[in-house]
C-alpha cells in the first residue's frame, strides 16, 4: 500500500450503486439475483472464468472469504480463497483498495447451522468452538461444563 492509496470499506448496496455489476448472462442461476431473478456472480471456472478474464482488470471484483465465516467482495482479479466473481460497469480506480462486506463475521454452528453474529458470535468461537455446537443445541451438560471452565478462567 503506498501513500497515495484509498482505503474504502462499504456496504454491498453502496456498492451496487456505485459500481453497478453486470447480470451474467451465461448461467440463469447465477448467485446473488436482483429483482429480476437475474444472478450477477461469475463461477472461477469454465466459460465464466473465460469471459471474466477477458474483461477491463479495472471492472473485475472478487468474492472472498474472510475471517471466521465472513465472506468480501474485493476490487481486482485474486485467486485465494475466492467464492467467484464480478464485473461492474464502472471501473474502479487503480488507486483505491475497496473491501465490501457482504457478510458480517459470525459462527455457524457446525451441528444445528444455526448463525450466531456479532458478540455472540465472537462468544461462540471461544466457548463453544472446540465443542462443535452452540447454544441453541449444546446439552444441559455441555452448558454447566462451558460455565465451569469459565469460572475457571477466571
Ligand atoms: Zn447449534
């Protein structure tokens, strides 16, 4: 990052408006549909990857993955931990380092998949994370041991 460059964090609206993706018109069940049940996301393989490869660098967007079950859209073409891709109408500036948040940091629940966000979603990872469960599934048992270890800690 040289001094020059800008640093943006936005929303995935704010970004629609700004960039305004193109629809994919090679997959009528692409990912992430408007209205229109038109998907917008671009596959990292085949004819979809051929056809995002041959647009302007400046125009292509990567869907990522992030840190505990995040997931980002990214301005440029990058290759780790990449979900797909998409184009936009408008170009980026080469300049800018945008990161979109699609979705917010959470756990999800490897045993009853349900999300748990923000704070309580930091508090899963750390009392819950080993045990492979949440609190909506952990047992009596599990819960009174969680709390023991707590009181441990502390
Ligand atoms: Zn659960």
């Amino acid at each position: 990052m040289s001094n020059t460059d800008t640093y943006i964090e936005q929303t995935f609206e704010w970004w629609l408006e700004e960039f305004k993706p193109i629809t994919n018109h090679l997959d009528d069940n692409a990912s992430f549909q408007n209205e229109d049940d038109e998907g917008i996301m671009f596959e990292t393989f085949g004819e979809e990857l051929d056809f995002v490869a041959e647009q302007d660098p400046r125009c292509i967007w990567t869907y990522h993955h992030g840190e505990e079950n995040s997931t980002y859209i990214a301005n440029g073409f990058n290759i780790v931990n990449r979900l797909g891709y998409f184009i936009t109408e408008i170009p980026f500036e080469e300049n800018q380092i945008i990161d979109i948040v699609v979705e917010e940091p959470n756990y999800l629940c490897p045993n009853c998949e349900e999300q748990h966000w923000g704070a309580a979603g930091e508090l899963h990872y750390e009392k819950f994370g080993d045990l492979e469960k949440c609190v909506a599934c952990a047992t009596m048992e599990e819960l009174k041991e969680i709390e023991n270890e707590s009181a441990n800690a502390n």
